[in-house]
C-alpha cells in the first residue's frame, strides 16, 4: 500500500519526501517544496503549514523565522513588529532594541537606528530629532546655532531672534536674552550692555534724556525707576505704576468625575494670569510643557494653542488637552477632551477609539460588527480569533473563503465540506465523487481511476465485473 508522503521514481521506487516538501496524494512521482511563508518540519510530510502571523520563510523551509524589525515573545510563539524609537537587526531576536539618544527611527519595523543630523539631538527612543532651544531650522533638514546677541528659546525653532534694545546674549547658543544692568544699555541684537549716564534703571533714549522702560514703574517725583514685582506688570515706559495681573484659578470642585466618552467633556475656569518675573510688560499663561510631553513649547506657540483671552484676563488650555497643576497637557490616546481648560481627559467609550495627539472625539469602530473595544482604547480590533492584533477599524475584517464564522470565531473548514464566499455561517459538504481537503474554496475531482466516498480521501474505483454470454442451445 502506498503512502501519500512518499513519490514513485522513473525506477519504481518510492523515496520519502524531505522536510521543506511535501506529496499530498498516493503514487505521486515528485516531491513538491513548500511555497514561501508556509515549510513542513519533518521528511514525509502529506502538506506545507503556513507560517504564524508575522513569521516568514523561504520557499522549500523546514521552519518559519521571526524577521528583523520584530521580536518574538510568548516563548517564541509570537512575532511582533518593533514600535518606531525601537529595532532589531536580526531574525528571531527576542526583545526590540531602543534606539540610543541622538538617534532614531521613524517607522514601525525598524532593522536600525539613523543617527540626528548635525546638531539635531533626540532622547532614547525617539522617532524623530529636534533642532534644540538655542539654534533654528528653516527646512527640519539643518539645525544652526544662534550667534551671540541672538536666542531661539524653544526646540525647532523657524529662525533666531535679535535680542531687544537693552538686553543682550554674550555667547552662540543662547535660548534667551539677559537685561542690562541698571545703568547700562544696549541695542537690538547686542552681545554686551555698556554705561549711560542714567540713574539706576532708566536707559537713554533718542532725544539724549532717560525714560523708565515699561516693565518698570516712576515713584518719588519720577525720579525712581522700580522694576514691577512678581505678579504685576506695566506695558508702557515711564507708567506710574504697575497693574496686577487678574485671573481665576481652577479648584477641586471645578473636576469632573469620569467621563463615558458622550457629550461634552468637564469644563474648569480659566486659570490666573500672571507671571512670575520681575520687570514683566505683559501677563502671561502659567502653563508649562514638560521636556517629555510629546508635544513641545514651540507646537504650542507655533499654534497658539495655549494662549490668553483678548482682554488679557484668562488663559485658554485648548481642547484635546488638559490642566494638570501648572502644566497644560495632551490627551493620551485612548482619551479626549473637546472644551477649554479640562482638568481631566475622558476615556473613549466601548466600540470607540482615539489614536492621534490632542483628540477632541472618539471615532466609532466600523459599525459591520466586526470590530471591537474596550473603554478607553486606542484602536479597535477585530473580533474573528484569527485576527488578531490591533487595527485602526478602517482595514478589511473578513472571514474569507474555505472558513466559516462560528462562536465570534473565524474557522477553517473540515476536510470534506467547502466554502465559496467571504463571511460563510457553514460549510457544505462535497458533492458524491468530489473531495476536498480542510479550509477549501471548492470541491475538487479525483484523478481519473478513483473517486471519494466520505469527500476526504480518493481510492481507486473497482473495475466492473464482465459475465460472459452464454451460449444458445
């Protein structure tokens, strides 16, 4: 009896297929090698098994890798695609290497970092670099420092900028101007202050007198000129006072509880107006970005996303973003905000997701049925089992032909039965004669001299018994 693992030679041999091949039917006389991304790991094999997700192989392999740009995990029963900022260099390595400071990489599936450009600088991990506070890119592809009675105070910045008159900056580099002295002054774009022969804190001016700078206030007949305190500020030279700055603070009882991802998001007063400097000639947002928020100070003046009122009396945290102490933040994924000044994000509700920085909405997963998530997601994920992994809910979801839904699940088909059409409920058994193995699209013949009776295996057909006639009397 002939095995379906083995194929006849020219010489009437049967010789067992090796490992990476295959023979799927009895009295076969080739060997045939496993397509790429499918292998069989042991000689004699009846079929090729298609490599796990993310796994791949070449043609004619005994075993499926775990490329470079994944890593393999569950013990080596995964492969999973390395997040940008991270790579791996080589086949079935076992972690995803973060990228070093002061280099990168921009897309998922990394095989290595690019180090920045020069003076770009990035922190570990980082999927891109920053020209830093203190130098300018016109084009994100140069980063030029600032020379010296320049500053540039915040990362990818578009140009540098003059110093004002009576400030000035000594050294390249710099990311903000120093005041001159009282008793000293200077012009736009300085790198030192020198002596006048104004009392302390007046500077020249034009016409050869001395005015109070604004920032500063007249006392004593106008012949003191005071720097205005933390929390004030005069925006004209030579005011006789200086103005405080107004402004509400957000309190405890402003937060809102949990959010369900309908409706508005909780709205809190706007915050206090002020600045903690001295000398200042204008009031301004309390709001900081920490060095690790993804989004830095420059996004933020660059889009006026955090700003002050027309009337110089509240400051605007923007939607997508909320108020944390004195830090106004973005939403994480998974979260959003659509009202100024929220003191909280609210989670994205189930069937919904968000994946952008500052969302403002949830966008809901395709409503087919298909996809699924949970409260406070980042993506939605399709509910066939072997599907899995995350997706955007814009992808296809689809039960494709040779399986059927069942139980959530997308499943092969038995040997025996087929299934024609995407999103199949059943399969259908072979018609008599025809057979066809597990997860088919269609029923199949049997080679001439045999046919299937359980639509699963071929056996040859018995010949037709022949009775002679016979003869008359």
């Amino acid at each position: 009896m002939f095995r379906w693992n083995y194929n006849i030679d020219s010489g009437a041999t049967c010789t067992q297929c090796a490992a990476g091949t295959y023979s799927a039917s009895a009295d076969s006389t080739t060997c045939t090698t496993c397509s790429a991304n499918s292998y069989s790991t042991s000689a004699g094999s009846t079929g090729c098994t298609n490599c796990a997700s993310n796994f791949v192989s070449a043609g004619g392999s005994s075993a499926c890798t775990c490329p470079a740009g994944f890593a393999l995990g569950d013990g080596g029963a995964s492969c999973t695609q390395c997040s940008a900022g991270t790579y791996s260099a080589s086949a079935d390595s076992t972690t995803c290497t973060t990228c070093s400071a002061n280099s990168y990489s921009t897309s998922a599936g990394s095989t290595g970092c690019t180090n920045c450009a020069s003076n770009f600088v990035s922190a570990g991990g980082s999927s891109a670099c920053t020209c830093p506070a203190g130098y300018s890119t016109s084009d994100a592809t140069s980063c030029s420092q600032c020379s010296a009675g320049q500053y540039s105070g915040s990362a990818d910045s578009s140009s540098c900028t003059n110093c004002n008159s009576n400030t000035f900056s000594a050294s390249a580099g710099s990311t903000a101007c120093t005041n001159c002295d009282g008793g000293k002054v200077s012009s736009a774009g300085a790198t030192a202050c020198t002596t006048s022969g104004c009392p302390a804190n007046f500077v020249s001016n034009a016409d050869g007198g001395c005015d109070c700078p604004a920032g500063s206030a007249l006392s004593d007949g106008d012949t003191v000129c005071t720097p205005c305190g933390s929390g004030f500020y005069s925006s004209s030279k030579n005011s006789a006072s200086c103005t405080a700055c107004a402004g509400t603070t957000p309190t405890d009882d402003d937060k809102p509880k949990p959010g369900s991802g309908k409706g508005k998001s909780s709205v809190v007063k706007p915050a206090t107006v002020t600045t903690a400097a001295t000398g200042a000639t204008s009031c301004g947002c309390p709001f900081v970005i920490d060095d690790n928020d993804e989004h830095h100070d420059n996004e933020l003046r660059a889009t006026r996303s955090v700003r002050l009122l027309d009337d110089n009396t509240a400051c605007i945290c923007p939607t997508g973003r909320f108020i944390d102490g004195n830090h106004c933040k973005s939403c994480p994924v998974g979260t959003w905000s659509n009202t100024v000044n929220s003191v909280s994000c609210a989670p994205c509700s189930g069937l919904t997701y968000s994946k952008v920085k500052n969302p403002t909405t949830c966008t809901r997963c395709s409503n087919d049925g298909a996809w699924l998530s949970i409260a406070g997601s980042s993506s939605c994920t399709c509910s066939f089992a072997d599907n899995d992994g995350p997706k955007d809910g814009t992808k296809d979801c689809k039960c494709q032909a040779g399986n059927y839904i069942s139980g959530g699940q997308c499943k092969p088909c038995p040997a025996g039965t087929y299934s024609a059409s995407i999103n199949s409920v059943s399969c259908t058994n072979c018609a008599a004669g025809l057979f066809a193995p597990a997860q088919s699209k269609s029923c199949k013949a049997c080679p001439i001299g045999s046919t299937s009776n359980d639509g699963i295996t071929c056996v040859k057909s018995k010949p037709k018994s022949f009775q002679p006639e016979k003869p008359r009397v």
